[in-house]
C-alpha cells in the first residue's frame, strides 16, 4: 500500500492522504510513514516536509502560548502549509476542544490546499471521529489511501 501510494503521488494535483492504522504498537507504522517521506523527497523533489509527533507537537503549541511567544503561529502554519506533513500518533493526545480545534485548522489547510499528510494512528476511525470530531475526520480520510500494520511487537526483544 505504502508503494501504491508513492507510485500514484501527483505534487500539487492531489491531496491524497496515506493513513496507517493499527491496534498493534511497535509494528513499524512510524517507520513506514518515515520511508514514504524519504522516497517523495527523492522522487518528487518536494521543497519541505515536516514531522509532528501529535501530542508533542500540541504540547510545544500550548507551551508557545502561555509564555506569550510568537511561535505557536509559526508551529500551525508550518503545519499548513508543509508540501508533506507527517502526524505521527494522532489520536494520542488527550483530547480537548483546543485539540480539535488545531487539528481542524491543520486538515482544512491542507485539504484546501490540496497538500498530502501521512498519518500513523492506533485508533480506528470512529475513535478518530470522536476525539477529533467528524469534519476533521472526514478531511483526513477523506481521499485516503489506508493500510493496517498489525503483528508482534517489534520493540520487545525476547529471548
């Protein structure tokens, strides 16, 4: 699926986004999404990428506003407008209407822009629309290519 989805990448015609799912953690979903990124920078010569794992991502957002500091609006464009933006973890934040609002910000920049996000998540769709709420959903998954990446645990060494 990750090779479908970097095959059909069309740079500022699409806004097709690849979302890996699963229940399993430590299966390689970070890894994968990473690997897509690499082959549509060599490929496609995209000018940026960004990579945000979601709950520190909104933690350095909040942090940014309460000491005042013009970076959260920087954070959130960045965002925005990145060629090919990498949420990492979505879903694994805790959720607020705060949450929901930021994410609601980053999906209809990037879906009216037509700009490509990889998401990795553990939560199933429904759980995504509850936490996220069902328009930011809808965006994310919208025009998607999906594929689950489940099995053992690869961080765990056992002997």
């Amino acid at each position: 699926k990750c090779e479908k989805y970097a095959a059909a990448f069309k740079r500022g015609t699409t806004c097709s986004n690849l979302v890996l799912s699963g229940q399993s953690y430590g299966v390689g979903k970070t890894h994968l999404a990473i690997s897509v990124v690499a082959d549509l920078l060599a490929r496609h010569r995209l000018r940026t990428a960004m990579f945000a794992y979601v709950p520190e991502f909104l933690e350095r957002i909040r942090r940014s506003y309460s000491r005042d500091e013009p970076d959260h609006e920087r954070l959130v464009e960045n965002a925005c407008t990145t060629d090919l933006l990498v949420l990492d973890d979505l879903a694994a934040q805790r959720t607020t209407d705060w949450v929901r609002e930021q994410m609601n910000l980053i999906s209809n920049a990037r879906s009216s822009n037509k700009l490509p996000t990889i998401i990795t998540t553990n939560a199933s769709f429904d759980e995504l629309a509850d936490t996220l709420g069902p328009r930011t959903t809808s965006r994310f998954f919208g025009n998607m290519f999906g594929a689950v990446v489940d099995g053992a645990d690869r961080r765990v060494v056992t002997t």
